[in-house]
C-alpha cells in the first residue's frame, strides 16, 4: 500500500484551489493575517498512534488493519499521522495565528511508544517555524494509568510557543499581544474535579476569551445514556461560562450548539460507527474590539470509508444474494478503502454457498472489506430469554457455525474463508463417522 496515496497529500493545488475556494477569499482576505482579528484552528481528536483495537472508553469499536506501509508503518496509523500533518499545512497555509486542540491529541498517555511521540512532535514544530502557537489540553485517553508516570504531553510542552494542560484543574493561557485569554478544563479522572474546573472558567474584562474542555455534553443522546461512564455537562453550563468561543473535544462528529459552542469532530474516521463523519477543522477568526466570530468548516482528505446498503436477503434466493452482493461491490469505486457490506435475514443454509471467491476478487484493492453475515436466528437473538439460550442444544454443525460468529474478527485472518473449509472439513468427518 502506498502511502503517499492522493487522498492523504495536500498538494499546493489544492490548498490554492480547492480549500480556499471551500473557504472563501472574503474569508481569507478580511479575517486572515489581519491584525484586528485573532485567528486559530479548533481541532480535537487526533488520536495518533491509534492501533485499531477498541476504545475501552466506548467512543469507538475495533476496526484493526494489519497491513503496512513501505515504511513498514501500520498503514491506518500512518493515515491518521497524515490527517495531522494536514491540520499544520492548513494551519501554515492561512497563516493562523494559533492551533488550538480540544484533547485526544495521541490514542494513549505514554510517550514510550517513540515513533508515536516522535511523528507528533515532528508536526508541532513545525507551527514555531511559522510563529504560529499551540495550545492543547488532555482528553481522557492522555491521562496516565500508572503511578509516577507522566503523558506526551509533559513532553511537547516544552517545545517553543507550545502550552499544554493536563493536571485535571482549571488553568489559562495569555497571549498578550492578541488580547486573548485561553480558558482551560482538561479532561480529569472523576467528575467532582471536572466540574470544579468549569465552574472556574469566567471571562475576562476586555479580552477575547476562549474556553477548551474534553468531555461530553448530555444534549447528544450518547452521552445522555452514558453519563454514569463519562465526564460530562449539561449545554447551559457552558453557555454559562459566557466565552466568546468554546472549543470541544472527545465527541467525534462535528457538532454547533449554538453560542459559539462546537465539537470540531475528530480528523479520521476510527471505526463503522464514525462512516458518516466528515473529517475537518474549524477555522475561526475573532475580532480583538468588537468580538464578532466568524467560522468555517475546513475538510481534510482522509481515506474512504464506505458502508455499502445492507442487503434484505428475506424472500431471495441464493443466487439473488450473490447477484446482489455483486451489484452492490461493483457500483463504487472501492479502491484503498475500508468498505463493509452486511447481508442480514441470511437462511444458514445459504451461509456456505455465498460467492466468497467473486467477493474476494471485487474487493481485492480494499485496504480492508468485511462482509457481515447475519442469519435470521442471529438477527432475533435479542428476543430470546437467557432461560431459552440456555436450554438451546446444537449438533456440531450448527454449533461450529454459533462459536465462528463469536469469534472476533479481527482483520488477521480471513473468518468467512476459515469458517466455510472447516464447516467443510467438520461435515466430511461427521458423514464418514456416520456411515
């Protein structure tokens, strides 16, 4: 896989062309590198060094890519390293005056993974060549798991022009030459101390001031539901908090509450569940005197994620799925994406007759395809009591097929493929020890 693939490369064409026709040249020449306005990027969730496995905090699921680049990097790690070198070439394209990140800045805490730490800092220096500053707060994946341990960022806060926050209090940053004032509530480990930090955040007299938190707010029904497991609050205390902007980390869609309150998103999409983000930053301009923000959404080009229409296979035959299946995998252009397909309502005995040979040929220039399977019997699960699952018996047959779809798919091994041979080599032994 090569990975100066073009959707990863922001080429002078298309920061000249496409990003400031998406801007705007009204933007550009009347809020940019103009001294009456103090201009940032608002950007959060970054996560680089992300493995693929799972976030044990539920933002998102496993999606694990075992392959690697011809620098023999993980190929997914190494898209997301490049979705924050393009952050800095917007950043140093437009001339901002500051990178403000909302948290989630690395996958984890530590800074003993080197190439992770060293990539990162790579791409933060490069700000302090352009004097542009940066301020970044912990989200909760950079808080230390261990005793008398500390987080990267310890480490690139001690780089030129470059604040970090991360002891779970409230704290601020100045630029006195802008007039401005940075209000800091960095993620923290329990709920007391983050609120503790929000109720410190109060403007300033006279001064431009901006909030940044890492945490959710409980208008987005995820976090609603999730309350007991995360750090949150309510919308009205951040309207409370009476900055002229807040910048938002730790959910990963981009989201306006009004107010001059945003979740930027993240700059890659991590799992299925995020295939319908749009990977962006914001950039934002505010007026030193009057106050007046003005903002626009700035895209990155990340790697296609696509999510094809579920097929019904309820009332089909076998040869309607597999037609289906092709039409479906033929209709985009699948190349170097990460692509899934879910076929549900699936009779088990069509399970083995699918064209799994004609499916691995179409999606052979996916970086990664998963073809989800799912049984009727699979699909109503749900309704059944634990007494009924415990009382269910299998033969081997139909039990081998139950434990393969336990099983965790992990993108090492091809599960469809290992499940048809050995239910394949289970009914030979079954029909001879039956003779």
């Amino acid at each position: 896989m090569n990975s100066k693939s073009s959707f990863h490369v922001l080429t002078d064409d298309y920061l000249n062309n496409v990003l400031r026709n998406k801007i705007g040249e009204h933007f550009i020449n009347t809020y940019l590198n103009n001294d009456e306005y103090f201009s940032f990027i608002h950007v959060a969730d970054t996560h680089n060094g992300y493995s693929g496995n799972a976030s044990k905090y539920n933002e998102y699921s496993a999606l694990r890519v075992d392959k690697r680049n011809e620098y023999d990097v993980n190929v997914r790690q190494d898209d997301i390293d490049k979705a924050l070198a393009q952050v800095i070439d917007i950043a140093i394209a437009f001339g901002v005056d500051a990178v403000l990140h909302a948290g989630d800045g690395t996958d984890s805490w530590g800074y003993k993974k080197a190439y992770t730490l060293k990539t990162y800092m790579n791409q933060i220096e490069r700000l302090n060549q352009h004097a542009i500053k940066m301020v970044e707060i912990a989200g909760n994946h950079n808080l230390p798991t261990e005793s008398a341990t500390g987080t990267y960022l310890e480490i690139i806060g001690k780089l030129p022009e470059v604040y970090t926050l991360y002891r779970g209090i409230y704290e601020t940053v100045e630029f006195p030459e802008h007039n401005v004032v940075i209000h800091c509530a960095p993620s923290s480990y329990d709920q007391e101390s983050m609120d503790d930090a929000l109720n410190s955040i109060s403007p300033v007299e006279d001064k431009i001031n901006i909030g940044m938190t890492h945490l959710g707010v409980t208008t987005i029904p995820h976090y609603a539901e999730h309350s007991e497991g995360a750090l949150v609050t309510h919308l009205d205390k951040l309207i409370n908090c009476k900055m002229d902007y807040f910048c938002l980390g730790d959910y990963h869609k981009a989201t306006d509450f009004g107010h001059n309150i945003r979740y930027s998103g993240s700059t890659e999409r991590l799992g299925f569940g995020e295939v319908n983000n749009e990977p962006q930053v914001i950039l934002v301009a505010i007026h030193k005197k009057t106050r007046e923000v003005v903002s626009c959404d700035v895209p990155l080009k990340v790697r296609p994620m696509i999510d094809l229409k579920e097929i019904d296979a309820s009332e089909k035959s076998l040869e309607e799925v597999n037609n289906l299946i092709t039409k479906r995998l033929t209709t985009y252009d699948l190349q170097e994406a990460i692509v899934r397909l879910r076929v549900s309502n699936l009779p088990k005995e069509y399970k083995l007759g699918i064209d799994i040979d004609t499916v691995n040929d179409l999606t052979k220039d996916c970086l990664y395809f998963k073809l989800d399977l799912k049984n009727k019997t699979e699909n109503s699960m749900g309704t059944r009591t634990s007494k009924d699952s415990e009382n269910k018996f299998e033969g081997v047959l139909a039990g081998f097929l139950t434990f393969m779809k336990r099983v965790e798919d992990d993108g090492t091994f091809d599960k469809d493929r290992l499940t048809k041979k050995g239910y394949e080599r289970l009914v030979k032994i079954y029909e001879k020890n039956n003779m």
